[in-house]
C-alpha cells in the first residue's frame, strides 16, 4: 500500500471537514443544551439554598416568636394566678367577716334567748313559790300563825346550831318579831 500525499490531505480535508460539520450540527447544539441544562440546575440550587436559608430564617423567627409566646404566656398566667390568689384570700377574709357577724349575731340571740328563759324561769319560780307560800299560809290559817311560825324557828334553831356571832345573843335570851 502506497500512500499517496494527495489521499493524505484529502483524507486531512475529509476528516477535519468532518469534525467542523459534527461540531456545528452536533456538538454545538449538544454543548449549548447541556450548559442551558447546567445554568437550570445551578438556577435551581441557588434558589433552593435561598428558599433554604428563608426558611432557615422563618423557623428561626418562628422559634423566636413561639418562646416570646410561651414567656408572655407563662407570665400572663403567673400574674393570672397571682391575681386569683388575691382574690381568693379577699373572699376568704369577707366570707371570715360574715361568719364571724353572722355568729356574733347567733351569740347574742342565744343571749337574749337565754336571758328571756332565765327571766321567763324566774317569773314561774316566784309564782310558783307565792303559790306555795299562800298554800302554806292558808294552811297554817286555821292555827295561831305567830305560834306556828316561832315554833318553827325554834326547831329550826336547835336542829342546827347557830354561829359564834349569833350565839351570844341565845344565851342573853332574843326577842322574835313578826
């Protein structure tokens, strides 16, 4: 086989005609759709590292909000109960006074009450006991009443000996007057 210079460089010719016409119809288009695909892509990452990063900052400011939230609540509700506690011991020094008045006044009903029935007891007793002491006189009516009562006394008197102060006057002899 006999190389020829003219094969040679038409085949040179042939060859870089060749690659001039993949690279314009085929390479080209293939370059410039793969770099359209690569700038897409590299589009899309950047914006999802931003959509990232903005719900990075979201979720922190989120997290800001909601423990802001869960403070304002816990005080709120400090405050809530510290307000409820006062109210609670408010009542419970009204609900103390009234009890207290309340039993005050039952006190001094029971008093009055008491003081009536004591009063309302004593009337009986002295109605009871004029009673008895108008029997007795009607009964000792009939008899000699002066009599009846000295001789009384006198029994009276020696069943149960009298004190040192009244003695004295026994034995000098006593005058009874009715």
């Amino acid at each position: 086989m006999e190389i020829d210079g003219f094969t040679v460089v038409a085949q040179l010719v042939n060859f870089a005609l060749l690659v001039w016409l993949l690279k314009k119809v085929l390479y080209g288009p293939l370059l410039a759709a793969m770099e359209r695909r690569r700038a897409r892509i590299e589009h899309a990452r950047s914006e999802a590292a931003q959509a990232r990063a903005d719900a990075e900052q979201l979720a922190a400011e989120y997290r800001q909000k909601l423990a802001d939230l869960e403070t304002f609540r816990q005080h709120r509700f400090n405050a809530l109960q510290s307000e409820l506690e006062q109210q609670r011991r408010e009542r419970l020094k009204t609900i103390n006074a009234e009890a207290e008045a309340a039993q005050a006044q039952w006190h001094q009903r029971l008093e009055q009450e008491q003081s009536l029935q004591a009063a309302a007891l004593r009337g009986a007793i002295q109605d009871r006991v004029l009673a008895i002491c108008r029997k007795a006189l009607a009964d000792l009516a009939g008899t000699d009443l002066e009599t009846a009562m000295v001789r009384s006394l006198l029994a009276r008197l020696r069943n149960a000996p009298p004190d040192r102060e009244v003695r004295p006057s026994f034995e000098r002899g006593c005058r009874v007057l009715s």
